[in-house]
C-alpha cells in the first residue's frame, strides 16, 4: 500500500495518478471526506486524517510500504515557524509509530542553507524526519514553473510582469510539477537504504526574462519583465496581508544572491517551461 499526503494539490494528485497508472495500490490520506470521493472513485482507499493528528495519522500510515510526506504550506508562517515544528513533530510520532517500509519527502531546492528563509520549514521537515529508522528519501525540487500563473494577468492586462526574481537575465533552476509528481511516484518504487538526498530541475534553465518571451509568443502581445525594488517589498508583501514578510523576502534574496540552491547534481526532468505556460493559460 500506497499512503499519499497532499492528494488533493497538484503535486501529490500527479504522484498518486502515476502510481495507479503502474497498478499499484494508494491510501489517499484527506482531511475533508468529500475530498476523498473523486479518490476513491479511482479505486484509492481514503484514510481521514490532520496532519496535526498523531493518531489518524498514524492509523493512515499503518501497512505502508511507502509513505509520501507533503507538508502543507505556510507562506506567512509565525516567527520561529511554530506550525511547522507541530507539523514536523506529528508527522516523525505518526510515522514511528506506523513504521512504513520506506518514506518520500518533498523537500526543497536549498533545504541545506544556514541562512534563515521561508524554505527553512522544509529545512526543518528534513532534520525531523532525518533520524527515522526506515529508508527516507528527501526530494529537492526547484522553483516551482507554475509560480508563473501570477504573471499572466498582469502580462494580459499590461505587457509587464513584476519579478522579484533578479536581476531579469538571470536564470535559475525551474521544474515543472508533473516531473516532481512523477519522480516522487518513481522514488516510492525504489528500494534502498539508509535517507538519501535527490535533487530535480527540468530540462534547462530559465530567467524572469525567459518568462515573459515565451508568455510574449504564447499571448501573442509584447510582454516584458520589470523588476520590483527590494526596498519596496516588505510594504508590497505587507499590503497582501502578510503579518510576517520577513521569511519570504530572505527566500527571494536567497534565489537572487544564489545561496538557495542545490547541494548536489540535479536529476533532470523533461517538461518544459512553455508547456507548464500553455496550460496555465
């Protein structure tokens, strides 16, 4: 058996899709059993759980051959990332107790960084889980190619998209979420011992600038990138509702001055950033 966190985002869907295509039978693990339904119309066990509830997850988790952990998101977390220190503490309770055969983590491209950042919490995921006695495996994808969706409107509605990445010309690793989902379905498969790291990018590499000519050819319209003054991001972040900005900045800063990035050599997905485009359009 199969135990999928996440299922319902896009991720964990690709990853629980790819393992029903290979015949392989998943628990999809849900908070909201109407969630589950379209899960289990697909022939899925669904398993209700928090991720904050130690023991309906660890009931979820219990006959695992492989466990996939997703953590969910915090893009304003508390100072100190409380959340994700709970997070990461039921999740090594429940997985102990279960004592799957195997687990598959996402993590994140710079998850080794010392510097503080918003990718710190999967920094954190990796240190809790990192001293479990079962076979872990931590995913490092990088920038996720779907971010992009918030530069279609703004590329639709005026030609320029506001990058905080920078400077424009600079590319950095991107990776679609169909390769994360498929490689993630490929790793729970795997055998091996011990926690190893594997680190993901797609097929080439891609700058702000990159992104808006091929939103430019995909629009058909003139769209170009425009960079976003770093003194004017914490007022920028703090107007969405952001309590806690800080952490989100560092991790812009962190792409931007090149500490966030891989430890080792990156597999290579085959999805390309004009294909992730198209479909976001």
């Amino acid at each position: 058996m199969y135990v999928i966190t996440g299922i319902t985002g896009k991720v964990g869907g690709v990853v629980a899709q790819a393992l029903l295509q290979a015949g392989q039978p998943v628990r999809a693990v849900v908070r909201d059993q109407a969630k589950g339904q379209a899960w289990a119309a697909l022939g899925c066990e669904v398993a209700l759980a928090d991720m904050n509830d130690v023991p309906a997850l660890t009931q979820a988790f219990m006959g695992a051959e492989a466990v996939f952990v997703l953590l969910p998101p915090h893009f304003d977390p508390s100072p100190g990332f409380t959340e994700t220190r709970q997070l990461v503490a039921a999740l090594r309770s429940a997985i102990q107790a279960a004592q799957p055969q195997r687990v598959v983590c996402i993590s994140t491209v710079g998850a080794q960084a010392q510097q503080q950042s918003l990718l710190s919490q999967l920094g954190l995921l990796e240190q809790g889980l990192g001293s479990l006695p079962m076979p872990v495996t931590f995913l490092r994808p990088a920038w996720f190619m779907e971010n992009a969706v918030w530069d279609i409107p703004p590329a639709r509605e005026s030609g320029a998209i506001p990058s905080f990445l920078q400077p424009l010309d600079r590319a950095i690793p991107m990776v679609a979420t169909a390769d994360v989902g498929r490689t993630a379905a490929e790793l729970l498969q795997e055998t091996w011992s011990g926690h190893r790291v594997v680190e993901l990018e797609g097929p080439q590499r891609y700058s702000p600038n990159d992104i808006a000519v091929c939103l430019a050819r995909l629009l058909r319209t003139g769209v170009r990138a425009e960079a976003v003054p770093r003194e004017t991001w914490q007022a920028c972040f703090s107007a969405q509702g952001m309590k806690n900005p800080e952490p989100r900045m560092r991790m812009l800063d962190g792409f931007n001055e090149g500490w966030l990035t891989f430890e080792h050599t990156a597999r290579k997905g085959t999805v390309e950033l004009e294909a992730v485009l198209q479909t976001l359009i």
